[in-house]
RNA sequence: GCGCCUGUAGCUCAGCGGAUAGAGCGCAGCCCUGCGAAGGCUGAAGUCGUGAGUUCAAAUCUCACCAGGCGCACCA
C-alpha cells in the first residue's frame, strides 16, 4: 500500500475511534488530504483535518488535532505524530521505512514509479495533427510534447493508450498543396506555370516537385491539369507525412495510430454519421449549405457542415471522426491536444458530441496557448503563408530534442510562453535539463566506479543509512508514485520535471556530503548501503526522464 | 463588443485553500592534490497586476477593473 493511503487510513482509523469514545463529535461527509509539508520541520506528511473539521464540529482546531493525536494507532513505520501551528497534524516516518524503500524501488527498477490509478482505461490521445502539407513548424512543437508527455503519464497511471495523429488529407488544404506541387513540378518540366493563387510558397515544395519529376521522368507534365493534380496527391501526401514523421520521432514521439481523415469517407462512416444527426434534427438546410444546428445545443451560432460549394467542412469531419472514437472504438476517454488558435472550434465540438450523445466528461480538450519566439531581442511572426517557415526540425538542430521537451514540458500548457532562441542556444549547458541528465550521469559514473573497484553491494544493509541527507534523499525519490498520479490526474505533465529536478537536487546534496565509495576498507557496509541508495535514485531520476521523453546519459 | 486563457524575483517559469511564496538563469561571495565543479554553500532581489468579497486560513475560490494572448469564417 502507498504510504499516502496508509497515512489516511490511520487519519480516519484515529478519528473513529475518537468519535467512538465521545471525545469527538461526528462530523459529515469530507475529504482527508495528507501532504508533503515543503518545510521538513514541519514533518514527513501532514494533514489539515482539524482545520477543516472546526466549523463542523464546532470545536477549536488544536483539540480536535489532539484527539486524533491520541488515538492514532500504533504504526511502526510511524515515529512521531504531533499536533502544530493552528491545527496541524504532523507526522514523521521512522528512518526503518525509507531504508525499506531503498529495496523497494531496487526491486521494481524500470517499473517503480508505475501506479494503477487509470488501470482499466482505454484513452486516446490526440495531438499535432497538423495538415499533412509540409514540414512542422515550430510552432507545433510545444503540443506535441505536451501530448506525448500526456501520454506517458496516463499510460504510467495504469491507462491503456492510444497516440493518435489525425491526417486531414481530405480538406481544402491538401487541395491547395496539391496545385502549389502541380505548379511547382511544371516549373521543374521547365514551363512558366505560376503559383495558384492560394498557394504554399515554401521552398520545400518545389523541392518535392523536383524529386518527383526526376522520379517519374517529367510524365506528368503531359497530364491534363486536373489529371496530374491527381497524380501528385499521393506522392506529396507521403513526403510530407515522412517529414512529420521524422521529426516527431527525434523528438522521441512515437504515434500508434495515423488516422486518415479520408478514410472516414471511404468506409461511408461520413454518411452515416451525418444521417444520424440529420435524423436526430440536428443537421438544417440554409442559404444552399448544410448547417450543424448548435444553437439547439445553446450555442452562439450554428456552423457549416456541407459547403454550398459541396465540398466538407473541417468541423464536418471532425465530429465524424470523434463520433468513430466513441462509437466504434469505446474509449474511455478522449483528449485532444489543440493549439490556442483553435479556440473557436471547442464549442462547436462540444456540442457535436452532445448532439451525438456522448458523455462530455469523456471528451477533454486541452489548449496550448501558442508559443512566441525571440531572435535578437525582436519576437519572430511564423507564417506558412508567408515562406517565413522556421522547422522543428530547426529547432532541434539548434537546442537539442532534449532541451525543447524540457522547456515545452516544464511550463503548463496554458501558461503563454516566449521562448527565447538566443538564450536556449547560449545557456544551454547551464539549463535545468542538464542538471536533471547531470544527477543521473553522476550516479551511472558512482555504480562504473564502484563494478570496477570490484564491490559488490547486493548484500548491503540499508539500514545503515541515517544520514539526514541520506533519509531526505529516499523521502524524494518515493513520492514519484504521487507524483505520477497527482499529475495524470489533472493532465499536468509540468510537475513531471519540476519533480524531477527536486529529486536531483537532493541526490546532489547527498553526493556532496556522502562520500560513496570509499578508500578505507572500514568504510565498506556503509559504501554497500549507499550504492543501494545510488541505485534507487538513479532508478527513479531515469524514470523521470523516460516519463519526460527524454534520454538518460550514462555519461555526459 | 462578446467569450476563453494569462499576469508571481531583473529574465524564463513552478506553486495541491494551509504554516516563513520557490526554482533555473543573471548578480555578489565562498568551497575541489576525495566517487564527474554541468556540482555544493551563503547573500541581495517580491505591493503574488489593482481593488473588493468568501473563509479560521487566499498567489490559489468569487466579483469588478487594468494589461497581454487567442478566438468569435461556407479556413483548418
């Protein structure tokens, strides 16, 4: 059992046996939270009971917190539990059970940290899911991080996940892509085609329709437009997608399932999807379009589905695609990962699934405020449109994969953020990441040392360590279960690497004042119980990092 | 105009209704002929945007205002 709800037992264990001798009065129904007080003074883990018990209860805070006091129940992982400040209660372990969790997490090694609060769940995770019409730009960076990061965690808690990328290879966009290709593979055939009007003017573009036209010997020039328009979707569509998918997998994203929009259509799923919210009276026909009635759902306006052109609506497909998440694959829950940019689209979503019948709690939709970037001390403006593209791919040549999940990761999605080129560039070895991957280093260098010297610590005691230090160190790495329930819970992958460089910074305050391996052959019970405890921190910062996406240097 | 998000140290950002608000960078110092100094220690630095309210307790919840971001398409 977690120690937290071991703890709370015990809380709720004292309190009954309280009300049941008559020293207190009963109270209604409330919620027993034990935290980790940030002052070690103030104790291992404390809980605000008494405090929130006193209006209830009609009785002053410090009384009711010696009530419980006193009946706590014998515990032998507990040493002290004691009432403080206006109505504390304080609890402090015996130094027995951090060393018995030294063995612990040794024992569940790349496992420890795994908890079963989402066990049971099948959740989806969208996230990226950028047009399949060029490279990502960085822009896109900061969800994809954010997603991954997601996913890792829930999949930590317990959850079965799904890591879904929807390629929109159905809509306008593609469309318009696919004529800038066609214009560009003309202008390779050595014609004076120019650009379509709405056009993708990126350079990468014209390289594709060179590789194609080298490819295929310049056959589609004698094409009829629409024809070689054809011809060139698949081929452009599969470059592109090959782009993302690079760049995704260097920054250590992997995707289970790319999902295409067209498929949707292809199965007929568009249609029956459609049928059944036309059925359902949901779908109007107005001014020659084909209109998603929200406002029966209390929104502002209703939204197009069908153009008076013919053509499909983003929204369109989308509330099929969320439609086929629920109803063909019965997940639990869905969270998609969208830029701020697609605010608007959230409300309408939200009304498609009611519409639908699906229950809102299962659809979560997460906004990542949109990231600007610094050069020069000047904020930089990206647009496509404009040819002023910079790449993730960029982004990762500059910092390093390592260092752009850091900085994504490390800030709540919603918070807006401005990340300065320059300074990630120049201060890089002086960034937080590295002093996370630097904790882990050292402790892989310690555990090298220690092989070659020829100690072996597998019968070391752990009960050797006393230290304060030592103690502190082991009270850090255990709260990673917490951690990663806390942080799964409310979808906040941030409090992964703040975590994590709590943990390093304990592990670099024991480094300082623990010598490990020692010279002195006295010294050598003691050198065992520390490798042990070297070995369980190195266990649970590498965690850290796989949970962040991020490599563990063995050396640095 | 309406809606959502944000405002915390010089900068970039954490912060779970609780105890003396934190970290990194930057700044002023100290510490290696001992396992990696990409480290440790000390210090300076805060009207938690402003004002009110709820509460035993507010950076955290509510309201108003100020400032910024995003959205309010037969774009995606």
């Amino acid at each position: 059992m977690r120690i937290t709800d071991q703890l709370r037992d015990a809380v709720v264990e004292a309190l009954a046996a309280a009300q049941g001798q008559g020293v207190l009065p009963s109270a209604g129904a409330f919620e027993i939270t034990i935290e980790q007080p940030r002052d070690q003074g103030h104790g291992d883990f404390a809980t605000s009971l008494p405090l929130k018990l006193a209006r209830t209860m009609k009785m002053a805070p410090p009384i009711i917190a010696a009530a419980i006091v006193d009946a706590f129940p014998d515990d032998a992982d507990v040493k002290n539990v004691e009432v403080a400040g206006p109505g504390f209660i304080n609890i402090t372990l015996a130094d027995a059970w951090f060393q018995s969790q030294v063995e612990a997490i040794r024992a569940a090694g790349s496992e420890f940290g795994n908890t079963d609060s989402k066990t049971g769940q099948k959740i989806q995770l969208e996230f990226v899911s950028v047009n399949p019409t060029g490279p990502l730009h960085v822009g896109h960076a900061r969800g994809a991080v954010i997603g991954s990061g997601l996913a890792n965690l829930l999949e930590a808690a317990g959850a079965d996940v799904t890591r879904e990328y929807y390629v929109n290879d159905a809509g306008n966009q593609m469309r318009v892509y696919t004529e800038t290709l066609y214009s560009r593979y003309m202008q390779a055939a050595g014609y004076d085609v120019p650009l379509p009007e709405t056009s993708y003017p990126g350079e990468y573009v014209a390289e594709q329709a060179q590789q194609i036209f080298e490819d295929d010997g310049g056959a589609l020039a004698d094409l009829p437009k629409e024809e070689a328009i054809a011809a060139l979707y698949k081929p452009g569509l599969e470059r592109n997608l090959a782009l993302i998918k690079t760049d995704l997998e260097d920054l250590n994203i992997i995707y289970d399932v790319w999902f295409s929009e067209q498929s949707l259509f292809d199965s007929g799923r568009f249609d029956t999807t459609m049928k059944e919210l036309e059925d359902d009276g949901f779908i109007v026909d107005r001014d020659g379009a084909r209109w998603f009635a929200s406002t029966q759902l209390g929104e502002d306006k209703d939204n197009v589905v069908i153009r008076s052109s013919g053509g499909h609506t983003y929204f369109a497909s989308d509330i099929v695609y969320h439609a086929e998440k629920f109803k063909e694959r019965n997940f639990d829950q869905v969270i998609d990962v969208w830029g701020a940019d697609h605010h608007g689209h959230v409300a309408r979503m939200n009304a498609a699934a009611k519409a639908l019948g699906i229950d809102p709690d299962k659809l979560t939709i997460i906004l990542n405020q949109l990231v600007s970037f610094k050069e020069d001390g000047e904020s930089l403006r990206f647009s496509k449109r404009k040819n002023v593209i910079v790449t993730v791919r960029d982004l990762i040549e500059d910092v390093g994969a390592d260092a752009v999940r850091y900085t994504f990761l490390s800030r709540g999605a919603e918070s807006q953020m401005e990340f300065d080129l320059d300074l990630a560039r120049k201060q890089s070895p002086e960034n937080p990441v590295y002093y996370i991957q630097y904790a882990h280093a050292r402790l892989s260098g310690i555990l090298r040392n220690a092989v070659e010297k020829g100690i072996d610590w597998a019968d070391g005691d752990v009960s050797l360590l006393t230290h304060d230090l030592e103690i502190a160190l082991v009270r850090q790495i255990t709260a990673l279960p917490d951690v990663v329930d806390r942080a799964a819970d409310r979808l906040e992958p941030q409090q992964v690497p703040h975590y994590a460089t709590e943990v390093a910074r304990a592990l670099q305050r024991f480094y300082d004042a623990c010598r490990v391996i020692s010279e002195n052959e006295d010294d050598l019970p003691v050198s065992k119980a520390r490798l042990k405890l070297v070995e369980a921190a190195q266990i649970a910062i590498a965690r850290c990092l796989s949970l962040m996406g991020m490599n563990a240097p063995e050396r640095m």
